[in-house]
C-alpha cells in the first residue's frame, strides 16, 4: 500500500478513535457531575484533527520503518505522541479539564480503538472483556469522584 493512504487510513481512525472519546468523556463527566467543559464543535474537531494527526504520524512512523519483527516492541515508542497529545488537550482546555479528564480522554481512546480492532478482527470474547474492565474502573471512579 502507497505510503500517504497508509498515513491517512492511520489518521482517520486515530481521528474517529479520539472523537469518540471525547464524547464519551463528556457524557461520564455529565454522569459524575464534573464541570467539564467542551469547546464548540468546531474547535473541538480541530483539536481532534491535529492530536490524530500526531497519533497517526507515530504509528506510520513504527509501520514503515521498524521491521514486523520488532513492531510490538517498538509501539512503546507511542507514548511520546500520547504525551504530546496530553499536552495539546491540557493547554487547549487549561482552566476546565484536569489531569483526570486528559487520563480518562487517552484511556477512552485506547478502549474504544481495541474494542474496534477486537470486533472486526471477531474475538468478541476480548471485546467484552474490554467493556467490562473499562466499566468497573469507571465505576470505581465514579465512586471515589461522588465522595470527593
């Protein structure tokens, strides 16, 4: 595959992964009663299109030049763009968002792109597991935010 459509299929799923997120986050914000605060939507997709863009440039990055042998090794490099990707969302939303809701946002992210690539890929029993564990520690989150 052409080295640019493999660059923006990477992007576009980073993009859909991480506006998924973010709308998640909102509603277990609204649930938890946090006064989190979103930007229109607008800004927001902006926002989104340039942290999946980071995204998507460190796993082409990883795709393209780490042998197949060495990748699971080498994903760890990803936590330079995951920080970076913090750091955009954390000045972008600086009064209204802690370091809770840039946690949460990342993990949502991760969730929701593993229980994609679970679905399609048919392990549902690797799906399930995902939605269980991701609820039970939004769960225990939730217990310890309403006591706060």
């Amino acid at each position: 595959m052409h080295a640019a459509i493999e660059l923006a299929a990477f992007w576009a799923v980073a993009f859909l992964t991480l506006s998924v997120a973010v709308v998640l986050l909102k509603i277990y914000c609204d649930v938890i009663e946090s006064d989190m605060d979103l930007l229109s939507i607008g800004k927001e997709a902006t926002v989104s299109g340039l942290a999946s863009l980071i995204e998507a440039v460190g796993v082409w990055l990883i795709v393209v030049f780490i042998p197949a042998m060495y990748r699971g090794m080498a994903l760890r490099a990803m936590i330079v763009p995951f920080i970076i990707v913090a750091l955009i969302y954390k000045i972008t939303h600086l009064e209204s968002w802690s370091i809770l809701e840039i946690g949460l946002l990342l993990a949502f992210q991760v969730a929701v792109g593993y229980f994609g690539a679970a679905l399609i890929l048919g392990h549902f029993g690797a799906a399930f597991t995902v939605v269980v564990v991701i609820g039970i520690m939004l769960a225990v989150i939730a217990s310890f935010a309403k006591n706060l």
